[in-house]
C-alpha cells in the first residue's frame, strides 16, 4: 500500500466511525437525554382535596426534628373561612400539627370565634410549604453563602456555616423560614431533600391521606405532577414578588395570603 | 518614611487574612450549578442533608410483620391512612424503638372525624361527629376499631 491509499483509507475509516457515533445519537436522542436526567423537584396541593387533618405538620416535624411543642413548623395548614357577608377568618392553631377538632376559629390572644353553619359562604383548608422559589430572595441575601439553591431547585441550609444573622428569615415573602430553637441556625422546609434524594416522598405527601400534597420532576414530561401542571389550571402564592415559586395549588382563592 | 508605616501595617494584615482564608475556607466552598446568586456555598453541605435519618417509612415496611394488620386496613375504608400517621414514625423499629406507641385518644379521631361543615373541602364529606355531644367522657376504640372502620362494635 502506497502513502495515498494509506490516508485515503484513514480517512473513509474516521468518517464511517464518526458518522456511526453521530447516527447513534440522532437516533436514539432520548436515550441521551435519559442519561443526563434532569430535575427540577416541585409541589403540588389541592386544597379542595385537603381536610385539614394535620398528619401532614405531624410528621414532617418528626421526620426532621423540629421540637415538637415549639411553635416553629417548617410546613402548616391553614383554615379559611369566609362568611356569606364578606368576613373572612383565618388561623392554624399549632401550625395545625393536632388537626383541626373545633369549629370555633382561633382569633389569637386567647380569644375565639363561633361561626355558625348558615353564615358560611366558603371555608376551605390551605397546606403551606416552602415554595422553593426559582429566583429565592433568601438564599440571595445571605451574606456568609449558607443558604443556597441546588442544582434540582430545592433551598437548603447549610447548618455548619449558618451565623444566624437571621436575613433570609426576613427577607422570605412568605414566612417560610423560622429559627431552629435547638440548632440555633436558619431552617426551613427542604422538601425532605433526604427522602426525594432516594427516590422516596416527602414526609407530609408519605402521611397525607387525601393525596392533597404531591412532589414531581418538572423536567420529566411523563411525570404525573408535571403533567397535571402544564395541562390544569393552577396557581402559585405571590406571583407579583417575582420569586417565581415552585409550589403550584388547586383551588385558591383571593382570600389566601 | 514613617507615614507610611501604617499602610505597610494594613498590607501586612491583608495579606495576613488572605493566607489565613486558604486554610479556612472549605475547598469545596464556592460557585457552583446556579451561580453565584443562588448557589455560592459548601458543597458537602448537600451530602450532609442527604445523609439526614429518614424516620417515616412506609407502610411495605410494616407488612413483613404486621401483615394481618395492614391487610385488615388495605379493606377498610382507612386503607388512604399511613400506618405511622397514629403508631408514629418507624425509624430502625424493631431495634430502635422496640415498640410504638398506640395512640388511643380521642383527639386522634378527631382529627378527621369532628364534623365541620366547610363547603369546598372534601372535609364536609368524611363522617363526623361533634365531639362535645358525641359520648364526650370515652375513648372512640372502646366501641370503633380503627383498623376496620367499622360501625360500633
């Protein structure tokens, strides 16, 4: 074999490998866009499915160890009632972690409210979570870099290098974050990023018996809750703050705050 | 040229702390997936909320030993109920701990089950009961098994 015919077959022998390699990929794209799997986790509440029974603030405080009598929950429920003359009552007794057994609204300072059965106009209950925001004011104000988004979307806290100056706290427009009476740091709902991590629910959707609460991929076009949200009509808390939150609800209403 | 003393000093003292940031500084601390807006921060941080103890478990963990008993209420209208949600959470149960508590109180039940006429909520639709009227002074198991869900004994 002469040099020309020497290159000339390395030449054809690269292409025919390098177009079997590009065939590969134009063929089977899906299979390379299984392999990088991307995720983005969010939630989904239907509030007309929750019955405010609280299983939900039970376990998430024991799942991740927030001191049970405290009252600091990373999630709650909410319980709204509207009268037919406009009145609108709302309260989570114990961020609502024993349920609500009464129908006497808890005004605070000790004060309560009967609300009869004819005056109702509406009355629903409300699970809060953290929102998980795509453009999070808390991690944003951090100034020791302790809280940060991952990769997958969720806020978490870095509890070892927290200095507890308490900004995030403040600047959360939705109340998320609280002290952790015992860790002294900033915590918040994480989503139980330990169960999701491992392919197992949070700890309120686990205990949830209605199926109010529910976690998805937003990246994966075959998952359930990402199906539910591009095709259903669902709202987020606060859209004007521009935080942009990944917690999507069923059923709000303007009353909700 | 003695006015310049006290710049040498603050020299010296940054470059101080520079060097002593080398050594503070995790290495893993820095910019990473989201910027440094939303993700500037210590990357073993996310291994450490990984490696968090999950508690809740699951009712298929209950089912190797309690079978009867997850079956009984897999027929039951409580079937949508987690077993951890009234026995508490698992952990390593049976080595730790080596038994759940059984919650038997009233308030238990009621969680769901006092009646609130709220339209709008699924809650109007479950059974209820107003719990000042209902048999105030007794415990609900004494006449309800809540793993059948039964009417009273």
């Amino acid at each position: 074999m002469n040099r020309r015919g020497f290159l000339k077959l390395s030449v054809k022998g690269l292409a025919g490998i390098a177009l079997a390699k590009g065939l590969d990929e134009i063929v089977r794209p899906q299979e390379g866009l299984a392999a990088a799997k991307p995720v983005r986790w969010v939630f989904l509440v239907d509030t007309y499915k929750c019955i405010g029974c609280g299983f939900c603030v039970k376990a998430c405080k024991l799942e991740n160890g927030i001191p049970y009598e405290a009252n600091v929950s990373r999630t709650w429920v909410e319980r709204y009632v509207i009268t037919k003359d406009g009145q609108v009552f709302a309260d989570t007794p114990k961020a609502a972690r024993d349920g609500f057994t009464t129908t006497r609204i808890d005004l605070g300072m000790g004060k309560y409210r009967e609300i009869k059965k004819e005056e109702i106009g509406k009355a629903f209950f409300v699970p809060k979570i953290c929102n998980q925001c795509d453009k999070p004011p808390c991690v944003q104000v951090c100034p020791v870099g302790a809280t940060y988004q991952t990769a997958d979307g969720v806020s978490l806290v870095d509890r070892k290098w927290c200095i507890g100056c308490g900004y995030c706290i403040m600047a959360c427009p939705y109340g998320m974050r609280f002290f952790h009476p015992v860790y002294q740091v900033a915590e918040k709902c994480n989503f139980c990023y330990h169960r999701i991590t491992k392919g197992i629910n949070p700890a309120c959707v686990l205990a949830c018996p209605m199926s109010a609460r529910r976690i998805g991929n937003i990246k994966n076009p075959e998952d359930p809750v990402a199906k539910v949200i591009m095709t259903q009509r669902v709202e987020v808390h606060k859209p004007e703050y521009g935080t942009n939150p990944q917690v999507y609800f069923i059923g709000l209403s303007e009353e909700v705050r | 040229m003695h006015v310049l003393r006290p710049l040498y000093v603050v020299l010296a003292l940054v470059v101080v702390i520079l060097i002593a940031r080398t050594f503070v500084v995790p290495k893993d601390f820095g910019i990473h997936e989201r910027g440094y807006m939303y993700s500037w921060y210590r990357k073993a941080s996310e291994e450490d909320w990984k490696n968090f103890k999950v508690k809740y478990q699951g009712r298929d963990y209950c089912k190797d030993c309690h079978g009867e008993q997850v079956q009984q209420l897999r027929t039951s209208p409580h079937a949508i109920i987690e077993c951890e949600n009234c026995h508490g959470p698992v952990i390593d149960h049976p080595s730790d701990p080596q038994k759940l508590p059984i919650d038997q109180g009233r308030e238990l039940c009621l969680r769901c089950h006092t009646y609130l006429p709220y339209p709008t909520s699924k809650r109007v639709e479950i059974r209820g009961i107003n719990p000042d009227a209902h048999n105030p002074d007794l415990e609900c198991v004494g006449c309800h098994d809540a793993h059948r869900a039964s009417k009273p004994k």
